[in-house]
C-alpha cells in the first residue's frame, strides 16, 4: 500500500521523483539504479525516468516486471499509475519474445510465439532488406547480417534475444595460478566469479554475449581473464591505448600459466598476432585517408578467434560497431564502469555486444571494502574581477574554458595538498596549458598524450612505488591506468558534462587502501560559471550509484584549514 512517508513519487509520464532527506531514500536510490535512468540530481529532489532501454537492461539481469513495480509498490507515497505498470510489464515481455535461432542448417530465423509480433516484423521496412522468406511461425533471414538484423529490431522496439549459437574458434586452455608472479594468494572474489559464471551461462546459447559493469578498481580486468579461461579459445582483446596493452599483458601473466610468447600486442609499435592478441581501438580504426578503408581491420580474421573482449565498452569507437555487426558468432565481452555513453550509442551496445549481464552497486563494494570509502567534494572556486568580465563577454565555449583554466585553482590545489600532505595526490585536467601551470607551480611531473610511452611508465610506477608523491595527468589517465596507492584525487577540470568522465576518474582512487581505505575525489568548479551546470550533469552517474558531493566554497575552505578532512569525513 502507498505510504506517504516514503520517498518515491511515481509520475504518469515515467519519471520518478524521489526525496533526498528521506530515511529510504539511500535502499530506493539503490533499487531504481536497475532500472531507470538518474536525469537531475539537485540537493533534495531525485529525478529518474524508465526507458525501454532501462527496462530491457534489468530483464536481460533476471529483473521481472513483478520485481520492477514491487519496487515502486514498497517506495511510493502515491499509487503508481496504471499505464507505467503497463509500460513496465510491455517492456520487460518484449525482452526474448523475439529470437534469433538457427536451424541445422545453419540458415537464421526470427522466431516468437506471438505471430501479431511476427507480422509487425515482417511488414516493417526496417527489417525487409534483410528478410528472405516469410513462413509461418519465423521468418527466415540472411544469415550474413545477424548483426544489422538485431540493430534494426531494437530500433523498432524488438530487443532481440540472440540464440543463434557461437563459433567455438581455435582451442587455447590454460590455469589460474593460486599464487600470482609477484607472490600474491590469488583468488576470484564471489562477484567476479558470478560475473563470469552468469556471462558464460555453462556454454549455452543464453549466455556468450553482453556487458559487465564494474567500477573501476573492482577488478575487471580479473573478470576478463575469468572468462577467457572458462571458454578455452583464442582471444583478442580491444583496449583504449598502449599502456593498456602493457597492464593486460601484466595481469595475465601475473595471474596465469599462459607463456609470454603466447600473447601478442598489436599496436602501433608492434604488429604480433599470437594466441592472445591485445590491440588497441586506435589502431582498428587506424585509416590512411579520410574515408578510405580501415587498414587494420583484417585483425578480426586473423586468427580463429572463439572471444573477443572489449575493455571500457563506452568508449568503443563507432567503426569498431560496424565491424562488430558482423562478428555476431564470436562470443563478446565488454567490460565497463558505466554503460552511459556521451554519443547515445547504448542501443548499439545492447545489441551488438549484448545486454547488461551483471553489475555491482559501487557502494556495495565499497561496503565490502573491495573497493575504497570514497568522499566526492565540489569546491566553488572565485573568479578575479578581471577574468569575471572577460568572461562575461565570450562565447559559450569560451566561457567554459575560461571557467576551467581559472588560475585561483592552483591555490585551492595548495590548500588541499595542505590538509592531505603531499603522498598520493593525483592532479586531473583537460586543458593543457592550465597544467603546465600547475605544474610548474608546484614543481610536480606532468603526463599529458604527448610524453613518451618509456616515461609515462616510469612515472606510473614511480607514484605506484612512492618516489612520486603528487602527479599531474590530462585526460589520458582517463583510461585504464593502474594507479593502486592514488589517495586523493583532484578534477582542476574535465569534458563540459561527461558523465563517463566522471565516473573513469573516481575509479583512480577506488582501489583498496591500507589502514582506513579512505579516497578523496575533489572537483574545483569556478562558481556562478557554466563550469558549475555542466558539473551537476558530470555528477549524475555517481549520484545514481550513491555517492553525495559535498559543497564548499574557496572562502569555506579557508576557515576549515586544519579541519577540512576531518568535517568532510563526518558529512
């Protein structure tokens, strides 16, 4: 029965509002992270709005509509209106009413047990190009295009369910060591163990292809490996950039038997196609000329390959889909912290990688402390009154610069670095010159895309080993970088209001800490600018996951000197 003391407002054009200061508002918060999509996040009223999109995700995670609405029954001060439980048990029965299956022969049908569903197909001309025969309870379609098939139903509100089977490909088995190389026990944690144990699904059709969506610092990677050796075959491995390459490499021989000749890199440096082959996505959509051919793109043929895994799946450029609507008998894996993709190509995930298959709640984890207590704090930074006036005369987009680049930042760095002391900070940017400044204010080493691969690993493992207390780094540490001890990070500035961004560089403070397991994730937005609006949207996947920014302005932060760690950890 609706109660109005609970936090949730149900709304009939699908949107949900749901109270801050509210004793359930953190269990509801957790519950419609499944499925509904965070939209606003102010200080105490939630927005969130079901999609199909949301819906067809929590049915391929086993969520029933019956689940989904008791949900919204347990939390709801009002009745929920009719048509959005209708809404709710439309979408979830539209996931797997419609298959994609093969018969003996190996030709490939469409195939449910509604033919109202079938005839709708059928007749749509999204889906005729790819039609060859109309039969009675399927319709028979070119087995060359499962891919685009699967792309144009989900376009026309048929998620597919894709049981045609996979290619095995060419055998390669091999161990998990119970002791890694550098003398570590090793063993799965429970989530990831479930992770590949649901992805793998015992080999049969229902499994073999989908996301799995872990924040970062929870091991990842560790799941990659997981279902690679589940499934005993020649893997490639698509990644976001060479040092990518390098910690891969180092994860699977750290953690397996797998000989080092047996894994190859293929970027562009190396061009080796072994049993295990790691490319990077620049490299795959590497062309000589504005829209000639893509010169690497023979590397998916290369080998008989029985898995493909793509590593931060949001990132996955969009000719790497294209080629991968027609890899659809390869079982893929794509590995995420966030499925929101700033180019709204989720659709295109869903179907030609596969559905959500599991995710943790980051706080979950945290609660577990698999991953580190984390503290998101937003300090509002003052502008001078001669910036404040050239700002107000730019354009939008240099507003947002001018916001960014604020040089009253570099003494709220100071001011933090202060209270935390100078171990283990981490300084992340977007523009360049605003960190060259930085860094040489403070005298602290810079990686930005132009330093040379040898030196940035150098760097890396001299923060990793403490010979490095505070790095500064540009957007390439937005990607897969192994920064275990990072214990505060600070965001001077970031990509307008990417989400994804945010989310990847939380994850660089993430992993375990010794002692209390304390991260702190400071973000310096220059106040009353632009800067400010776009970091509210930056913020909502990690609002969505449970996390709450703390707001200080610059001249707060002056009077907690001393204090400031101590005020934020008590909220």
């Amino acid at each position: 029965m609706p109660d109005i003391s609970m936090p949730l407002i149900v709304q009939s054009d699908k949107t949900m509002l749901l109270e801050v200061e509210n004793e359930h508002f953190e269990d509801c918060q957790l519950q419609l992270a499944r499925f509904a999509e965070l939209e606003k996040s102010p200080e105490y009223l939630h927005t969130y709005r079901i999609t199909p999109l949301s819906l067809w995700n929590a049915a391929s995670s086993k969520m029933s509509a019956e689940q989904i609405t008791g949900v919204l029954d347990q939390f709801s001060k009002y009745p929920v209106p009719r048509n959005v439980r209708h809404e709710i048990e439309e979408q979830i029965s539209r996931y797997g009413k419609v298959k994609l299956v093969k018969d003996e022969a190996g030709d490939l049908f469409i195939a449910s047990d509604e033919k109202a569903f079938l005839n709708e197909i059928a007749n749509h001309r999204t889906v005729q190009e790819y039609i060859e025969e109309r039969q009675t309870e399927q319709i028979k379609v070119k087995k060359d295009f499962r891919g685009h098939i699967k792309q144009a139903l989900i376009r026309i509100g048929y998620p597919v369910e894709d049981l045609a089977g996979y290619d095995e490909g060419a055998e390669f088995g091999f161990n998990l060591r119970q002791t890694t190389l550098s003398n570590h026990s090793f063993d799965m944690r429970d989530y990831q163990k479930r992770s590949v144990e649901v992805f793998y699904a015992n080999g049969s059709r229902e499994g073999g292809s989908g996301v799995i969506v872990l924040p970062c610092g929870a091991g990842k990677t560790i799941v990659g490996i997981g279902v690679m050796q589940i499934v005993g075959a020649q893997t490639l491995i698509l990644v976001t950039n060479t040092l990518s390459i390098r910690q891969w490499r180092a994860e699977i021989l750290d953690k397996t038997d797998i000989s080092p000749d047996d894994i190859g890199e293929y970027s562009g440096e190396k061009k080796e196609i072994k049993p295990i082959t790691i490319a990077t996505y620049n490299i795959i959509t590497h062309r000589k000329k504005k829209g000639g051919d893509f010169t690497h793109f023979n590397i998916f043929s290369a080998n008989n390959w029985g898995l493909i895994v793509y590593d931060e799946v949001h990132l996955l450029p969009a000719p790497v889909f294209r080629l991968t609507s027609e890899l659809q008998a390869k079982r893929r894996l794509g590995l995420t912290a966030t499925l929101v993709r700033e180019d709204g190509l989720e659709e295109d995930v869903f179907s030609l990688i596969g559905p959500k298959k599991y995710d943790v709640p980051w706080k979950e984890l945290e609660k577990r402390s698999w991953i580190a207590d984390a503290r998101c704090i937003e300090i509002r930074v003052n502008m001078d009154e001669e910036l404040r006036l050239k700002y107000s005369v730019s354009d939008d987009r240099e507003k947002y610069r001018l916001a960014s680049e604020n040089p009253a930042k570099i003494k709220v760095i100071e001011s933090i670095i202060q209270e935390h002391g100078r171990q283990n900070v981490l300084i992340i940017g977007q523009y360049i010159k605003q960190l060259e400044d930085i860094s040489e204010y403070f005298g602290f080493p810079l990686i930005t895309g132009k330093t040379p691969l040898p030196e940035r690993e150098r760097l890396y493992k001299g923060f990793r080993e403490g010979d490095v207390s505070c790095l500064i780094v540009s957007r390439v540490a937005n990607f897969s970088i192994d920064l275990p001890d990072a214990a505060v990070a600070i965001q001077v500035s970031g990509t307008f209001g990417s989400r994804q961004e945010e989310a990847q560089r939380l994850g660089r403070v993430l992993r375990p800490k010794q002692g209390d397991n304390m991260a702190f994730f400071y973000s310096l937005v220059s106040r009353d600018t632009t800067e400010e609006r776009f970091a509210q949207n930056r913020q909502l996947f990690l609002t969505e996951q449970g996390y709450e920014y703390q707001i200080y302005t610059e001249d707060q932060l002056g009077e907690l000197r001393g204090i400031l760690r101590q005020k934020i950890l008590a909220g």
